[in-house]
DNA sequence: GAGTTTGAAACT
DNA sequence: CAGTTTCAAACTC
C-alpha cells in the first residue's frame, strides 16, 4: 500500500535488516532456546497487549491509534499468507525488515527486543513453533515494545508490563530487565497523579487483552484487520505513522528507550548506546508517530488525550474509535463485523453516540438478531452517556478520549455529567475525571456479573468479544463463569424502567430474550422519548440504584476499600417479605446495606442495616489500601476487583456467602476491615471518601451502570445526604435510627467528593502496588 | 421450564 | 401521597 512506501525506503535504509541481524542483540536473540522465546513472547503478549491497550485508553492520542493500528498492520503483514505458515515463517524474517520487525526497530523497539523478547526473537520463536497464535503475538509483541519504548509514557505501559511481566519473568535476565525498566517506571509514575489512572486502566487493558490473547485465533485477527482497513482509515493512518515513526527512530540512531537502553546495557551491545537524554530520544523516536501525546506528555494524560483529541479534528477521534473497534474487531471477530457496519451506518451519530456505540460495543459488543447493543443515544453507556449526548461535541470527544482504549467506561449518571458538562471548565475536567474514574462498566447484560465477575463480564464485553465462546473463556480465564443473560421483557417493549437493559441506558441485545422489543436503534427516536419522559418524571430514575457514599481512595493514593457498606440505594427498598436477604431487594442486590431511606421491614440485610452503612463508610475510609478505584477505569477496576483478586484488598470477611458481589463487597467492606483509625481519614480527605469506590460489587443495575458516583448523584441528593461520620445506631431493624436524610451521605461529604474526584483521581494509587514490589 | 413470589415501576 | 396494578426478576419446584 501507499503507506508502506514512505516508510520502507526510509526503513530499509535507516534500519536496514541486515544490520539489525548481524547486531549482537539478535545474535543473542537467535542464542535463545526455542522455549524461551516462547516465554518471552508470553511475556511480550501480556505486556504488549496489556501495555498496548493501555496507552490508547488513556491518551486516546492519535499514539494509540498508530499503536493499534500498527498492531493490526504488522498482523496483516504477517498473516498475508496465513495458509502458509512457512512461508509466512520466511516472510516474516524477511518481511519482518519490512513489516511489523522493522516498524517496531524503528519505533525503537530494536533494543527492547534484545530484552524483552525482541520482535525477531518473537517473530522466530513463534513463527517457528506457533504459527497461529503465537504469530499473533509475536507480531503484537514488537508493537507493544514499541509502544513502550517509544511512547514518552513510559511509565505508563511499565506499571502493566511489571505487574503482568514480573512473574513470568523470573529467571530470564531480559525479562528481568523489563520488569526493571518498569518499576522505574512505576515510580515515576507514582509520582504523576494522573498518569497513575493510566496505569490502572493499563492492567484493565492487561489482563483483557491477556485474555483475549489466549483467546484469539490468528484467522480472527487476520479477517478482523481486514475488515479494519476496509473500515478503518485509522488503520492506514497508522501505517503512515509506523513507517515514520522508524524513520524517526532511524534519523535517530537512537532508538534506545529506556526499555532500549536498559536492555542494551544487560546485552552489552557496544553498538548501541544507551539513550542519554530519555526526553529526547523519547522524542525524537516518537515523534512522527505521537506528535499530538509528545507534547502533552507532562500534562496529565488524560488532559493531553483531550488536547490532542479537540486539536485534531473529528478525524482522529474516529480514528480512536477505529482504534477501539479494532480492538473489538480483534477479539471479537465476526460479531464485529456487524458493530462494525452498524456503526459505520449510524453515520448520523454523533460523536457521543458513536462513543456510546461503541462503547457498547465493548461492553456488549454482541449483535443479536439486529439488535445491538449499544448504548442509548444520549445516554451512551449507561445513563452517564446522557450527558454527553447533550454536551459538545467537544466533551464528546473528551469523553471518547477518555474511554477510548479499555476505559470503555460509563459516564456518571446524567445529573452528574450535566451539571459538570456546564460551561465551567473545571467542572468539566472533573466531569471527565469522574467519568474516567466513576464510570462503570455495563456489567448489568450479563448475570455473570453478579459478582466480581461482572466487572470481568464487563471486560469481555467491553472488548466486544461476541462469541459466547469467547466470552466464556475470557471469563474462564478471568475465573469467572457466567451466563450470558439479559431483560426478558415480555411486554413493557423494554421501554420501561422494569426493563434492566432500558433502565440502564442501553439497547437491548441479543442475550436478551425480551419480546417485541422497541429498545433498539432502531427505535431510537422512541427509546430516547420515553426516557425523556421516564426523566420527567423522575430524573434520577436512570441514575444508578446504588450510591456510594465514601471514596476508598486516600490521598496518598492508597486503595480504598470498597465496601458495600459505603454505597447506598438510591431510593431505598421497601422489602416486606424478604428481609432483604433476597435479590429482590434492591439493596441486597446492590450489595449495599439498607439505609434510612429504605422502608424495608424485618430488614436483615447481611451487608448492613441501614445504619451500617453509615458506620461502614466511616471504617471504610481508614484503611484505605487502595488507591482510589474511581480513579481507575472501569476496567481498572475490574481488574483489580475482580480479575485480580490480588490486587484488591484482602477481603477480611465475606459475609454473604451468596453473592460474589457480596463475598466482593464484604472483602471491601467487611467490618473487620476496618482497622484503620477512620476519624482521621475521613477528616483527612472526605471528599476523597466519597469519592467513591462504587464499582465494586456491581449490583444488578450496577450491571449497565453500577454504582453512581457521587459526582453523578444529583446534587438534591448530595444535599440530602447527612453527615455519615456521626455514629449512628446500627440496629438493623431501625431505619430511622438515624435522622431521616435524604442524602446518603453527608452533603459535605458528597460535595466534598466531587471536589476530591479530582485529586482522588490520582492514579498512583493503583499503580502503586506494582511500583511498591 | 413452568409456576410462584417479590418488590419496583407505573398508574390512578 | 397512598393505593392499586403492572411488570419482570428472583426464586422455587
């Protein structure tokens, strides 16, 4: 194609393979026992994808794009010829100069690749021995080293390589090197607030794109990065961009990048000389590849994903939408296709609609009998895209920067984005924040979300996987089993808040077995009415049911915990019957403790009586080992919750045996947990204690939206909420123990949080437990 | 899978 | 606002 033109010359001649073979590096590489390639790749694919989906999310710059795109473009290179493994084998030497080998070299990943499994090294290990996946990652693999060498945000991509790279790599000084290369890393992002988010959202992508890795079938990936060029201009633009991003590297000479010049230094390669100047090499590699990211990169990466996004026309933000549906395109295969077409077809759309679709997409990517689901027009995902909707263009794109990538993530509710969406800069900026840290995942179409798994199911969906069989895995892979089960409308035409899918701001889906549904694109004009009238009537009726009143995240970026204490129902139930023991309460389901808004009677709501949700987010704030998990995506948080367990806060106690989301929520929770000298914490920052950790159990609404945020909490409710810090009798049965507040939590509080978003939303925290190891 | 129970949503 | 009806999920068998 025309895009391999520029860049080959250049290539050929500033990188010109042979030189690259005779280097002691690929000599080295080719030393390597066949298994240990193997390994590397591993590693490579954990930390390609990981770091690869990682960095589009967050700086939805054109970087992430390129990055994508020249992913799928080495792929293609690669699977030219699929039916022919050998040839491909040969052709992956040789082309390798030309293709996807050389784009990475000249991205800078020549030297990486002598460390952490170089491209060639991928490239002959898996070509040789694993023709079909393998292949696959090998190809990703140079990207993804490229993407972190060459990416100024380095640090970014390490927190994911580390934490994922770390394990497997024991025993191999490359590895090593890498992981080493990203603790440094890490630590320099512990430092940047921001950029910590990045990192967060980079394991969500991680562990993801790991799955979706282990899932993937090389023809899959092929046909989907057909369908990518077809569809996607980003693609080409990529290519373009990979091509110069070499001649950059090669213009250079310099291709070390940290991963390069650590890398060299444990190879020892005298020919190439450790990067003096990180900045500038850091620039002068990506440069032609990243101009809009470079720049920005001090900015908080979020901000500068923004900045790029508005300076770049409609164009590139499509093109990280491209950069999204491709990723789709790659897990999902087939079902893609459709998305695919549907959103190329709703041209009309606007931005925020596209993002909501493909959003969607992500969420839930499957395409049922013409259905797909995708958020509602307006109200993206979930409800939170509803602002959006109504903001600018320009918000719009913000938002999509911000979800683009993994972060596929949900926008606070409504009341929350428009009344951040207003003029006032900051406001926005904290709309943006919030939504990059309050959105959650529309975990609600699958059941399996019921516990941490939704947020796993999130995942899955998020990346568009359609295949059941996909899906499973995935969720096999993350540990989670589920079913794959949505509305079941029979007559509210799933345009009635009865229906989950409708209350939850999204098309209904295949998975759902509603009848006569009018909750589709195809009706959207009658979706969207009868939502604005549903609004009339209630504007909080699209808000999410659960509220979380605290925000574990701490100042310093310690993870909260997240309990299910800290949230409250919006409205509270009105169980008779079920002692809000059963999933028919809401509360319950929410994994939320009763509150004294709730009119249940003979309450005996294992996750606390509506006191104890009070006295849970005061126990709550105190330890707040996690960072903030609103900070993170949707998807960081589903990694940590529920995909790493790990990472979470040990659950001290699980007190419902029955729901996962319980057994999640209590380890958040947990009474026990609380250790922590709490006053002190919540004096310290309450805001960031409401901030929120709303994501973790994902109640069943919290399946589309989850838990609001505060910041969506609509300001009468904030006004409402009382103070949480006075102790409060916890007698399960008195409601009112308390005095009646309308609020869940202390106004102060709630307000507060909104502020502290902003400062919660240091990322660090999460980061920082791969850069504490 | 069918039927029942339950409580939210919708309606009056 | 209260009472009733409708609805669909949750639950049971």
């Amino acid at each position: 194609m025309e895009l391999n033109t520029p860049n080959k010359n250049q290539i050929p001649a500033t990188n010109p393979l042979s030189q690259f073979e005779d280097s002691p590096v690929f000599n080295y590489i080719n030393n390597l026992s066949p298994i240990e390639l193997v390994k590397s790749m591993h590693n490579g694919q954990a930390f390609n994808l990981p770091s690869f989906a990682s960095p589009l999310s967050v700086f939805a710059s054109p970087q992430l794009s390129s990055q994508s795109d020249a992913r799928s473009f080495i792929r293609r290179y690669q699977f030219s010829e699929p039916s022919k493994p050998e040839l491909f084998q040969s052709k992956d030497e040789n082309d390798t100069s030309k293709g996807a080998l050389e784009a990475a070299q000249l991205t800078g990943l020549i030297v990486e690749q002598s460390e952490c499994s170089t491209p060639a090294n991928s490239s002959n290990g898996v070509i040789t021995k694993l023709p079909g996946e393998r292949m696959e990652s090998a190809i990703e693999e140079p990207i993804a080293l490229k993407y972190y060498c060459a990416s100024p945000d380095d640090n970014i991509i390490m927190v994911p390589l580390k934490a994922i790279i770390e394990p497997e790599v024991v025993g191999e000084p490359n590895k090593r090197y890498c992981s080493h290369e990203s603790e440094k890393d890490l630590r320099k992002i512990c430092r940047t607030g921001q950029n910590e988010d990045e990192a967060g959202c980079d394991w969500v992508a991680l562990i993801s794109d790991v799955a979706d890795i282990l899932t993937l079938e090389p023809s899959v990936d092929e046909e989907s990065d057909e369908k990518q060029k077809l569809v996607d201009p980003g693609t080409i633009s990529f290519i373009s961009n990979v091509l110069q991003a070499p001649q950059d590297n090669s213009d250079d000479s310099e291709t070390p990048s940290y991963a390069g010049s650590s890398q060299q230094r444990e190879i020892g390669e005298p020919g190439i000389k450790p990067v003096e100047s990180g900045e500038q090499n850091q620039a002068d590699q990506t440069p032609s590849v990243f101009p809009g990211t470079l720049p920005d990169k001090a900015v908080v990466n979020v901000a500068a994903a923004k900045v790029d996004i508005r300076g770049k026309s409609y164009q590139s933000s499509s093109k990280q939408q491209n950069k999204i549906r491709r990723r789709c395109l790659v897990f999902e295969m087939g079902a893609h296709k459709k998305k695919l077409t549907f959103e190329s077809s709703s041209s009309t759309l606007s931005q925020s609609d596209r993002m909501g679709a493909s959003i969607e997409k992500h969420a839930a990517p499957r395409t049922d009998k013409g259905k797909t689901l995708s958020a509602l027009p307006g109200r993206g995902i979930g409800l939170h895209l509803n602002a959006l909707t109504a903001t600018s263009s320009g918000k719009a794109v913000k938002i999509e920067t911000l979800a683009s990538g993994n972060q596929e993530i949900s926008q606070p509710s409504s009341p929350a984005a428009h009344m951040t969406s207003g003029s006032d800069p900051v406001s926005q900026s904290l709309a943006l924040t919030t939504v990059e840290t309050d959105f959650v995942p529309f975990d609600n179409k699958d059941k399996a979300m019921e516990n941490a798994p939704k947020t796993l199911m999130v995942v899955t969906e998020d990346f568009g996987i359609s295949s059941p069989k996909m899906k499973r895995q995935k969720l096999e892979f993350l540990g989670a089993s589920s079913s794959c089960k949505r509305c079941n409308c029979k007559r509210s035409k799933c345009l009635k808040l009865y229906c989950e899918c409708f209350a939850a701001g999204l098309y209904c889906i295949e998975p759902c077995s509603c009848l006569e549904c009018s909750n589709n694109p195809a009706h959207e004009d009658t979706v969207l009415e009868t939502r604005r009238q549903i609004e009339s009537r209630n504007p909080l009726a699209f808000a999410p049911k659960v509220i979380r009143n605290s925000d574990s995240v701490s100042e310093f970026g310690e993870e909260t915990n997240k309990t299910p204490a800290s949230a409250r129902h919006k409205r509270g139930c009105n169980c008779k019957k079920s002692s809000c023991l059963k999933k028919y309460c809401e509360c319950f389901q929410g994994g939320v403790g009763c509150s004294s808004y709730c009119r249940c009677e003979g309450c005996k709501n294992t996750f606390g009586c509506k006191n104890g949700v009070e006295e849970n987010d005061i126990k709550w704030e105190e330890p707040k080992t996690h960072e903030n998990t609103s900070n993170l995506n949707l998807l960081d948080i589903i990694e940590k919750g529920e995909d790493h367990p790990d990472l979470i806060a040990p659950s001290k106690d699980s007190r419902s045996p029955v729901h996962p989301q319980i057994l999640f929520s209590g380890q958040l929770s947990g009474s026990s947990l609380c250790d922590v000298g709490p006053s002190t914490q919540i004096m310290r920052c309450p805001i960031q204690r409401f901030r929120t950790n709303f994501f973790y159990h994902q109640p069943k609404y919290e399946k589309h939206l989850q838990v609001i945020p505060e910041d969506e909490t609509p300001e009468i409710l904030n006004s409402n909420c009382l103070p949480t810090s006075g102790v409060k009798s916890v007698s399960p049965n008195s409601k009112r123990v308390s005095p009646p507040h309308h609020g869940f939590g202390p106004s102060t509080t709630w307000r507060r949080g909104r502020k502290l978003i902003l400062r919660s939303v240091s990322p660090s925290t999460s980061l920082n437990p791969p850069c504490e190891q």
